[in-house]
C-alpha cells in the first residue's frame, strides 16, 4: 500500500505539474511580453526580454487612455462597492433577526435574482437609465452594478450575521439602546469579516465587469478599464501594437493579484459559498 | 424591549424599503418591461414603438441563426462540464487524498484564473491561438505537427472548440475547491473500512468518495450549466464578436448584436425571453436528472 502510493503520487503530480504550467506560463510571458518592443514580440514572442522597458506603459498610460479609464475603475468600483453595503446591510440585519410577515418571500426574491439571466433586463435598463440622464455615466454604471451584486451581498451577510449571538442585541436593547444604534454599533462592527469578504468580491467583481460597462458606457472618456483594453484590443488588429496591449492588461490585472495576495482565503471562501446557494 | 410598534415598523422599513425600491427599479422592472418589450417592434426612438403581438417570436423560430446560437451554448455547456468537472474531480482527489507536500501551491495557482478579468483572459488566449505568434500553433511545429496548424479563431470549424479551452482554464479552480470542500469532510473511517475489505483506490474512488461528494458535484454542474447559458457571451463578444460568419454566436451575443448594433429592440428582448426560459428549464431538468437520494453509510 504505502510502496503504491508513493508511485502514483509521481504519477499524479505530472498532470498537476502540467497544469500550473498552462496557468503560470501564459500569464508570466504577458508580464514580460509588455516589457518588450514590438519587434522582439515579433522575433521572440514567448522568450525572455533582451531589456526590460517601460515605453509600453507609457504609450498605453498617455496615447490610449488607460489614464483616464483607470480612475473610472477606481471610482465605480469604491462607489458600487460602498453602495452595495449600504443597501446590504440593512436589509440582511433585519432579513435575518426581525420577524414581519413576507420576511421568507422577501428573502426568496431576491436570492433567486441570482439564478435569473440579467441579459433580458439590460435593453430596458439601457433606456431607463437614459430617461433618468445616467446612461454614459459612471455613477449610473456605480448604481446598477452596487444593485446586480446585492443578492449575492444579502447571501453572504445573512448567513454571517445567523452566527452572531443573539444575547448581545438583547442586552443592548435593555440598555435604552434603539435598534438603529444596535445596527450600527453592535451588529455592523461584529459582522466585519463579513462584510470585508462580501466588498473584496463585489470589488474584484466591479473592477473586471465588461459587459454591462460595454453597454452602458459610450464615449471613450468614461470608459472603464476593460472597456478601454478592449477597445486596444480591436485596435491591435491593426497596429499590432502588442506591448502596448499586454502592458494595460498587467495594469488591470495587479490590484486583482495584490488584492490576492492579500485576502487568498477570504475570496476562495467568498467565491465557493457563492456558488453554493443555488 | 421597551419599543412601540409604530418604531418597530418605522425601523423595519428603514432597513427594507430603499434597498428593495433600488432593487425593484433596477432589476425586477427591467425584467418584466423585457417581457413587455418582445411584444414589440421598437428602433429605441420611445414614439415609434409599434405593438407586433406574437411577430417577435414568429421571426425567432424562423431565423436562421436561432438554431445555431442555442446549439452553440449547449455545445459550450456541454464540453465545459466534461472538461471542467473531470479535471476538477481528478485535481481535487489528488490533491486531498495523495498527501502531495505542495499541495497548497496548486491549489492558488489553479484557483487564481477565477478571479482574472474575462476581457483579460480572452485577449491572454487570443494571443494564445494566434496564427503566427501564438503560443498553440508555434507549439505545433515544435514537435513537428506542421499540417495541424490553423487560424484557431479565424477558422468556421475550429472557433467554437477554442473558446472552450479559456473556459476550462478559468473555470478549474472553483470547482476544484469546491469538490476538495466535499472530500475532506469525508470520514476516514470509510476508506480504513473500504481498504479492510481490499478495495483498490480506484474502487474506493467509485464508491466511497464519488457517492459522498455527489452533493457538490451536482451543485458545480448546475452552477456551470447557469454561468454558462446565462454569460457564455461575454467571452464570445471579447474573443469572436460571434464571427467568422456566426459560427460562435451564442443566444447572448446574438442579443448584443440584434439590439445594441442594429437597434432591434424588440427582437433583441424576445431573444432575451428565450434565453430566460431555456436556463430556467434547462437547470430544472438537470435537477431532476441529477436528483439522487442522499448517501449515508
């Protein structure tokens, strides 16, 4: 038996070796491929850099805005996340600890939003939020991205919140405590792992989304990051310009690594309890 | 608790009512006002839309790209749950039950495509199968497969079957995890029972193992067959756009295009009714299929 084991362990760590090459690999030679020329792209496309420039950076950075979508990025993605909580959190509190009638229908409503494909709803919202003057604006963009992560929001944090002690709340409301304080200081602070995993999702979530800023967005000066890659993407067709490309794809991808290596359990709990509500 | 009903209520509506007016304008009324809008033939310009009836959905059974954007999305659901749940289960078998010492490395490289923007994934991989620089064919003339060497996503054929590979690859490493959550929670007493009885590891794989994480894996293939019919078209609008000459158009992008590029409203809504109801029915069906009673030993 042990004798066994230790072959097909050999065995075993061949596909997995295999595998965390076609993973590391392709993303290892896009980090190096937007330090390179175009010319060593073309000469060399999957060998190392002969000098390491940052020329890509710039000329993605200032001549095809990734500047200004950047900052975009930063701001829909703070605002949709902050916007999520500030709905969430409520709700889940009085979801999950008070009774009313329609509390479990309620609850229903909108997990089951999770299941149900937004592509339909998107040609409305298009012209909703053109009569409400938000269409080609980021805060709109803010809006109805805090609004599609609010299941998965509500998801977590009631599930979060069920493992909070009852006993506190009740001794806080014997205290002449209101039930807006107790949210705010006693359930708001103790369901903070909660909450930070809910905001590192919906961030990650925010920062990578394309379809709906693709949608929503129009003119080159509000674009998104994703939105202003693609944009390089189709262009590259042309120019061929592929450091250029490769270098605003690292710029998108390394808060999404930092944030990572940061917070590796928290998203992979995140993400696996997520998929596990349907 | 010293509170009047009149506060209770006050604080209840507090907590619910803004959330669910955000929540009811900006996802339940877009639904509906979707259903409504197939009902129409409608360019975007509010005064001209023309009530149709049934027009919208006679024109999608007779469309002849319909067919082929449905079989192209179960064509996707299909091979991405082959591919990702038979890699997946070997993975995470192998990595909980082989006592690999590097087992944790695997397990965050594997698992990090997951959270990579799909607009970065699908340039990383059209790169990847492009025809003179990419990473596929010029690996195909280094061990001398010259003749297999084609524009992947140029070609009719072959479009389609790459867009599966970037899926697998970005898919891996939740459904690993979410199957090694199933495994480890499984007692050793059943293997030391199963191993008594001489059952090869093989054996104990069928009968132990895979019955035990059954749970997890019908979840994992109901939440790929939902993510795929319900977002496939995001990877096909970033690598494809649904070309050369449709051949990767999926319902999603099909939608895309007949409403967001040629302003059929309307049609682009019916298209959208269509998709909802397929996922709906299809997971419904799949639910059924999979039902199984719960194993205990």
């Amino acid at each position: 038996m042990q004798k066994a084991s230790i072959f097909s362990r050999t065995i075993v760590r061949i596909p997995l070796i295999i595998w965390s090459l076609a993973v590391l690999y392709p993303i290892f030679w896009m980090v190096l491929g937007a330090f390179k020329s175009n010319a060593e792209i073309y000469a060399n496309p999957w060998g190392l850099p002969e000098s390491f420039s940052f020329s890509n950076f710039v000329d993605a950075w200032s001549n095809y805005n990734i500047d200004a979508s950047v900052f975009n990025s930063f701001i829909v993605t703070g605002l949709g996340a902050t916007l999520t909580l500030a709905m969430a959190i409520p709700t889940s509190y009085a979801l999950e600890r008070m009774r009313f009638r329609g509390n479990r229908l309620l609850f229903t409503l909108y997990i089951s939003a999770m299941m149900i494909p937004m592509v339909l709803g998107w040609i409305p919202l298009f012209f909703l939020l053109m009569q409400l003057n938000l269409l080609d604006n980021i805060f709109g963009l803010s809006i109805v991205y805090a609004v599609s992560q609010l299941p998965f929001s509500i998801f977590v944090l009631t599930s979060f919140m069920a493992t909070i002690p009852k006993s506190l709340e009740e001794a806080a409301a014997i205290d002449g405590m209101s039930p807006y304080g107790i949210l705010w200081k006693i359930i708001t602070p103790l369901s903070t792992t909660g909450i930070i995993t809910v905001t590192i999702m919906n961030m990650i979530q925010f920062w990578n989304e394309y379809f709906m800023a693709l949608i929503f967005l129009q003119s080159e000066e509000n674009y998104t990051l994703a939105l202003a890659i693609d944009y390089i993407s189709n262009e590259t067709q042309y120019t061929n310009a592929w450091g250029t490309l490769f270098a605003s794809l690292v710029i998108a991808i390394v808060p999404v690594i930092v944030l990572y290596a940061i917070f590796q359990r928290r998203i992979v709990k995140g993400m696996t309890e997520g998929a596990i509500k349907g | 608790m010293v509170q009047s009903k009149r506060q209770r209520n006050l604080f209840l509506a507090f907590c619910l009512v803004p959330t669910f007016l955000l929540f009811a304008v900006f996802t339940l009324y877009p639904l509906f006002n979707g259903l409504y809008y197939s009902f129409f033939k409608w360019s975007g310009a509010s005064s001209l839309a023309e009530f149709v009836g049934f027009d919208n959905y006679r024109r999608l059974f007779s469309d002849d790209i319909i067919p082929s954007t449905i079989w192209h999305d179960y064509f996707l659901v299909i091979t991405k749950v082959f591919g990702i749940m038979i890699l997946s289960t070997f993975f995470a078998v192998a990595l909980t039950q082989m006592k690999i010492k590097e087992a944790p490395f695997y397990r965050i490289v594997f698992f990090f495509p997951n959270i990579m923007s799909v607009v970065v994934i699908g340039i990383l991989w059209m790169f990847i199968y492009n025809p003179s620089l990419g990473l596929v064919n010029s690996g195909l003339e280094l061990i001398g497969l010259e003749s297999w060497t084609r524009p992947w996503l140029g070609s009719e054929d072959w479009a389609l079957p790459s867009l599966v590979l970037p899926s697998v690859w970005a898919g891996i490493g939740l459904f690993m995890l979410m199957l090694m959550g199933g495994i480890s929670n499984i007692s050793k007493s059943y293997y030391e029972a199963a191993e008594i009885d001489g059952a090869t590891e093989w054996q104990q794989f069928w009968k132990v193992t895979l019955p035990l994480i059954w749970p997890q894996i019908k979840i994992s293939i109901l939440y790929i067959i939902i993510t795929t019919l319900n977002g496939s078209f995001i990877i096909v609008q970033v690598m494809t756009k649904g070309g050369p000459n449709n051949s990767t158009h999926v319902m999603g992008s099909y939608l895309y295009e007949q409403a967001f590029v040629k302003y059929n409203f309307g049609y682009g809504a019916t298209i959208g009714v269509m998709i909802l109801i397929l996922s709906l029915v299809t997971v419904l069906i799949m639910q059924f299929l999979m039902r199984r009673e719960k194993v205990e030993y």
